[in-house]
C-alpha cells in the first residue's frame, strides 16, 4: 500500500512541475515574473484552466501525503 502511495506521489510531483513550466511559459515574461509590467490581468480560458488543475493537484498531492504519513 506505501508502495503505491509513493508512485502515486511521484507521478503527481511530475504532472505538477509540467503544470509550473507551463504556467511560466503562458506569462510571456522571466521565470520570476519579470515582463509583465506589473500590471495586473485577469486569467481566461486556458491560462485559468492550467491555474485551477494546478490548484486541485496540489490538494491532491497533500491529502495523499497526510495519509500517507499516517499509515506508516
């Protein structure tokens, strides 16, 4: 059961990181958020897409952590 918690845990930390990098490429500016004027915009369409499974893998990725320190 750890076993599979960890390749879960894996596979969510990699679709993360894709998800990060593709965040970054959509701001049109550096990787700290340098190049967009510091004006603020709203996110729409895809951008907002990418933002909110984001969100709901990083739910995911921590509940799965929190049980898996609880079963060990």
């Amino acid at each position: 059961m750890q076993t599979a918690f960890n390749y879960i845990q894996i596979a969510l930390s990699a679709f993360l990181v894709i998800l990060f990098i593709l965040q970054v490429k959509g701001t049109g500016g550096g990787f700290f958020g340098g190049g967009s004027g510091g004006a603020y915009r709203t996110r729409r369409g895809f951008e907002q897409t990418l933002f909110r499974a984001t969100i709901l893998i990083v739910v995911v990725f921590l509940a799965i952590s929190i049980v898996s320190a609880r079963i060990v």
